[in-house]
C-alpha cells in the first residue's frame, strides 16, 4: 500500500512539474504563484471584496515596487552567502539626505532639482553599500555582523543629521517618481508599453527555442510554447487593464501605470540579464555555490562581494527615490523594519540562504506575496504589532521550507 501511495505522489509531482515546465517557471515558483492566487481569493472574500479591487491593486503595485526593487538586489547578496540587515535603514538616510538636497541646498522648482537630487541619493546609496561590502570582504567580518551595524548606525544617522524632524515639501516633479495620482503614464502609454511587453513575450519564447534547436537540446511541444504566450501575454493585458480601470477622483480620466511599478519592471529585467548574463552574474552564483573552488578558479571573490554590495545599496538608494517621492517628504523612520519584508521575499522567491540558489523574478513574485499580505492585514484592520508578527512568522516559516525543500532534493 506505502509503495502504491510512493507511486501516486510521484505521478503528482511528475505531473505538477511538467505543467510548471511549459509555463517557463521553476516548480517551486509555481507552487508559490498557485499560493498567492489562493490568498488574493481568501483575501478579497475576507475583506468583502474590497482587496481586488482596482484601487488596492493599484496601491498595492507602488507597494511591491519599493520591496521588490530592494528584493532583486537582495537575492545577489543572498546567492553570495551573505545578508543585508541595513537596507530599510539606508532607505530612511538616504530619503532625508535627498529631502535636505532639495530644500537647504538646490531650491525646489528648478528643472535640475528632481534630477540631480535622484543622482545624488543613488551615490550615496551605492558608496555606503560598497563601504559594507569592503569592510566584509577585506576585513573579514561577516555581513551579518557589518549590516547590523548599518541598520543601527544609518537609522540614527538619519535622525541626526536633521534632529528627527521631517522635511517637506519636496519638488512636484520629484514626487512624481513615488507615483500616486499624477505619478503614472496614463492609458494610452500603459496599452502601449503592454503591448510592447506581449511582442517581446512572442520575440523571446521562439528566441529560446530557435537557440535550443541550434544546440540541438531538447524543447517542449510547439504547442506548450504557444500555451505559455497566451497565458503570460493575457496576464500583461489583465494587469494594464486593471492600471487602467482606477479613474482619479472626481474624473473619468484612467491612471494607467504607476512610473514605480515600470521602474520595478525596468529592474527587474536589468537585474535578470545581470545575474544571467554577465560574468559578474556567475561570479556571483559560483561564489555562492562554492566560494573556495571560484576563488582557485581565477575569481575576485573580495572584489566580487564589494560589488554585490555595491549594486545593494545603489537599489537601496533607488527605492529610497521611490518612497520619498511617494510620502513628499523626508523621515528619519521611513524603511522602518522593510528590511524584514525584502529579506523575506528573496526567501520566499526561492532564494536559498545556504547560497548558490535564487532568482531573480522569484524574489518580486515574493515582494507581491509578502506586500499582499501586508496589505490585506491593513483592510482587515490588524494592528501594526500583530502585522510585524505575521511577517517574522511568514520569515521563519519561509527558511524552514527552504531547508526542507533543499534536503528533498538532494
């Protein structure tokens, strides 16, 4: 009977992997999308329709971008067999940093001010990543230690360097990077860049198989190619259309994309071809599958770990833009805890802290995961503490299943 029970379990993972095969993603991927679309169901019927609704989608996308921009840069330092504990705290420097650009120094309404401010925060960002890093890498003293540091040092920064106070208001066109009702690019660009999207779904999935072909490695069925472009491509026009349908107040005038989520996007595939396809990308991922051989066969393994860090705190710096332009000002708590919430969604993503393993798209398909359930405990009504509980627990169980997943596979 146990051998008949051994038998139908296999047939089931068989079968489930096959299907996470022709749609172009890692079976555990899968199964994680299969558990949001669960919990976005749970949550929508909990909150008496109110969480897909199109406002909340809308809300909850400029959301996910501030995770998952930070998430995609998280996942190289996670792969690297390191941590970041600093981030939310880089996040709150940096945004005040930015805020006393623009009001003590540039003006607010010159054309350079959004601009050079943006700049300015971005090198901050990356030169206190690339100090960690090398404090790590050189010194020897392990992330955990030097971020945790960060995170204690960069939060009173924060505060000190402007006495706790908040800066505001910030530049108009400054804000409209955080996006919100001026801050997207209206309908017609949204079917534009959704279009553009499906064309490059189409130009891809025939790429990939062209160039499998010509190695002569094995593809699936024509038909599973088709089947994966209808499905991805339906699911760009669904989201554009959902962007679309939020009217602004007191108008019928459609918001479109928010300009945080296409810079999520932009990211997110700058990261990709990143950890794919560049020599810096499989330093990254040889380090963390074996740092000892990588380091005989030829790789900077201290130079490589500076700008792991480096390309963290530039990230770090970035969402900092996006918050700050969101909140029009500059808090000394602003980023308070997200480190939780980015360290959680490269987990989630299928990120594994032992090294060596994560993707990219994983770690935002966790930034959605962590950020809707945040965002659902907030239509619920759920108190701040019991939020952060949820989240530590969500945390923990996340490595547990890594661990387990990661014992059944060898």
């Amino acid at each position: 009977m146990a051998s008949i029970d051994l038998v139908r379990s296999h047939k089931v993972r068989g079968g489930f992997e096959r299907i996470s095969r022709a749609v172009g993603i890692d079976p555990r991927l899968f199964g994680m999308l299969l558990i949001l679309a669960t919990i976005w169901i749970i949550l929508n019927l909990a909150t008496g329709g109110n969480f897909l609704t199109a406002r909340n989608l809308f809300n909850l996308s400029l959301q996910v971008a501030v995770v998952g921009v930070m998430a995609t840069g998280m996942v190289l330092v996670i792969v690297s067999r390191n941590i970041d504990l600093s981030v939310g705290s880089i996040i709150g420097f940096v945004g005040v940093f930015g805020a006393l650009v623009q009001t003590e120094f540039l003006g607010l309404g010159h054309g350079y001010t959004w601009w050079v401010t943006s700049l300015l925060m971005l090198m901050v960002g990356t030169l206190i990543g690339a100090g960690q890093g090398a404090i790590i890498a050189y010194g020897g003293v392990p992330s955990f230690i030097v971020t945790l540091g960060g995170l204690l040092l960069f939060r009173n920064a924060a505060f000190q360097i402007n006495m706790g106070a908040t800066v505001a208001p910030l530049d108009e066109t400054f804000k409209l990077i955080g996006g919100g009702l001026d801050g997207t690019i209206g309908a017609f660009w949204s079917w534009v860049c959704g279009v553009a999207a499906v064309a490059a779904i189409v130009f891809t999935t025939f790429h990939v198989r062209r160039k499998r072909q010509r190695f002569r490695f094995a593809v699936r069925p024509l038909y599973m190619d088709f089947v994966a472009i209808v499905l991805w491509s339906g699911l760009v026009l669904l989201f554009v259309g959902v962007m679309n349908s939020y009217l602004r107040p007191k108008t019928e005038v459609p918001m479109g994309i928010a300009i945080p989520m296409l810079i999520l996007i932009g990211v997110t595939l700058i990261m990709t071809v990143i950890a794919r396809k560049t020599s810096f990308g499989r330093y990254v991922y040889a380090i963390g599958g074996n740092p000892e051989s990588a380091d005989l066969a030829g790789i900077s393994v201290k130079w490589t770990i500076v700008k792991v860090f480096a390309v963290m705190g530039f990230l770090a710096g970035l969402a900092s833009i996006i918050v700050t332009a969101r909140l029009n000002a500059g808090a000394s708590v602003t980023g308070t805890l997200t480190e939780l919430n980015v360290i959680a969604a490269a987990v989630i993503g299928g990120s594994s802290l032992t090294g060596g393993i994560g993707t990219i798209y994983g770690a935002v398909i966790g930034a959605v995961f962590m950020q809707s359930l945040e965002n659902g405990m907030v239509l619920l009504g759920v108190p701040t503490p019991m939020q952060k509980m949820v989240i530590a627990i969500v945390l923990v169980g996340a490595v547990w299943i890594d661990r387990i997943y990661q014992r059944s596979r060898s």
